[in-house]
C-alpha cells in the first residue's frame, strides 16, 4: 500500500455554498479536476479544506461523499486533526469505515503540550486505526512543532505511522528528518508541504508534495515531479522557476481559502469560491491581485 503514498497528492479545497454547505456538485467537478489533471492521490479536509471551521457531522458528511466520488480512482487522505484525542480518533474511524487510504494528524492546538503529550497523542490516535496515520506538522498554523525527536520516536515505535506532510518554511527541518528516520527506516514516506520545497524535498530523498497550486495550476508542479523521476532538472528547473512566481497569492488574504478558491475559479474551472466563516471571500482588488499573479506565471 505505501507505493501508492508517492507524488502529487493535492490538498483539494472543500466547495462550499453561500452557507457554508457542502456543494456536492461542485466538489464532485472538484475532485474529477484534479483526477483528470494526473494528480496520484488527494488530500481531503487538510487545512485548505477548511477543516477547522467546519463542524464534525460536516467533516464526517464531506469525507464520506468524497471517498464515494473519488470510487478508488486513487488514494485518498483524510485529515482528521482536532484539538483532542478522542474527537480526532472518531473522525480516524469515520474515515477508516468511508473507505479513506490513510488519514492525516495535525497535532493538536492551541494548548502548548510537552514532548510526552505529543508523542502519545499520535501513539494512541495511530493505535486506535487500522489505516495509515501521516503526520502533519505546521507550527504555524498549530503554535508548535512536533519536533524532531516525537517524529523520530514515532516513526521507530508506531508502525501504523508511515509518514509526514511536512509544512514548514525551512527545508533543513525536511531534510533531518529524512536524515534521522530514514536510517532505520527508509520507506517513511515525506511530502513537503509548502510547494515550493517539493524539489528539494525530492531531491534529498522524499517521495512528493501536498501542493495547493496543483488544484489551479497542475501542469506545474505535474511538471516538476515528472522532470525530476526522469532525471530532466533543466525542465524541472523551469518549472520551479515558474512556482516561484505563483508564491506571492499566500499572501493576498489569511487565511489563504479564497484565494486558491479563486485561482481555481479564474483557471476555467467552474466552482464556488465561497468560503466557511470567519474566512472571508475576496473582495474585487484582492481578486484582481490574484489574475494579475496568475498572468505574470503564464496561466
């Protein structure tokens, strides 16, 4: 099953109406986007998908539907991260039961929690599935890294863990944890998180990328994954060079739902760029930002 986790998994957007509503048809054209793309797998309800502002009978609804899309077209991530144990483990089992290829854990937020509290976070949330727990570290996001040492103890004493989404704005806590783990255990799976690490993470010995830009753009970091396992990094070069021309729309809006919403949107695809309060939509300049961006990358 792990030779199925390598590649293009992109964080897929939850398309949601004016009320916050799941929209079945436009996840449905979503999904189908994404698969026609080339993308080799999806990650559903990660931080893109809005998950923390959604409701748990909301996420347990959209899972399900998209699982019953998707109909093993590829494999499917469900991020389940909540602040506590017991709710992340539920939602473990939902996913497990809706058919989910593996599951994703931020750790938990807001509380500050010491190494031990981290480690058996995970531990217990892995113990308590019999599908595949990745790892998603984003301090950023979550106000504290898992840390190298919890990443390490967990991937040598939790089987059921078998890898990381690592989304962190520095490439050498990537590349020690390829250093650290993969010694004893070198089928870890690591995909980088911010897009425009992707290369390098392959290039140090990860398996792909979780990229947003892959929803509006797929022809780019498609391009850099297949550049780099043909050995071409002329064109995986080029490529990169156009990424990096994309990385200014994260910083349009916080948080960034409306702007990949609206990349989508202005790319030809037909969705809603609604969004799940307290985010906001777009306004008229931040929309005009986005196309103006999307143009100076040649889309």
């Amino acid at each position: 099953m792990l030779k199925a986790f390598k590649g293009i998994f992109p964080p897929v957007p939850t398309i949601v109406d004016e009320t916050g509503t799941l929209d079945k048809p436009g996840m449905a054209t979503m999904i189908d986007h994404v698969i026609k793309n080339g993308a080799d797998g999806m990650l559903i309800l990660g931080s893109g998908g809005e998950f923390s502002h959604l409701s748990t009978p909301q996420r347990k609804e959209i899972a399900a539907f998209c699982l019953e899309h998707v109909a093993g077209r590829v494999p499917v991530l469900i991020g389940i991260a909540c602040a506590g144990t017991a709710e992340t483990i539920e939602l473990g089992l939902h996913a497990q039961q809706a058919g989910a290829d593996g599951v994703l854990v931020v750790n938990p937020y807001y509380a500050k929690l010491s190494d031990e509290a981290r480690f058996t976070h995970f531990q217990r949330v892995a113990e308590a599935l019999d599908t595949p727990v990745f790892l998603y570290n984003f301090p950023d996001l979550t106000g504290q890294d898992i840390g190298l040492d919890v990443i390490t103890r967990l991937a040598r004493d939790v089987p059921n863990i078998v890898g990381i989404k690592d989304t962190i704005d520095n490439i050498s806590h990537t590349r020690e944890i390829i250093n650290r783990v993969h010694t004893f255990r070198p089928d870890f799976i690591i995909f980088s998180g911010y897009d425009e690490y992707m290369l390098d993470t392959l290039l140090l010995g990860g398996h792909g990328g979780i990229p947003a830009t892959f929803n509006f753009a797929p022809q780019i970091t498609r391009g850099i994954y297949d550049a780099f396992i043909n050995n071409d990094l002329a064109r995986a070069r080029a490529f990169q060079q156009q990424l990096a021309k994309l990385s200014p729309l994260y910083a349009l809006e916080q948080p960034f739902f409306g702007v990949i919403k609206t990349a989508i949107k202005l790319s030809g695809v037909d969705i809603s760029t609604a969004v799940v309060p307290p985010a906001l939509p777009l306004n008229n300049e931040k929309t005009e930002q986005v196309r103006n961006i999307l143009a100076h990358s040649n889309l």
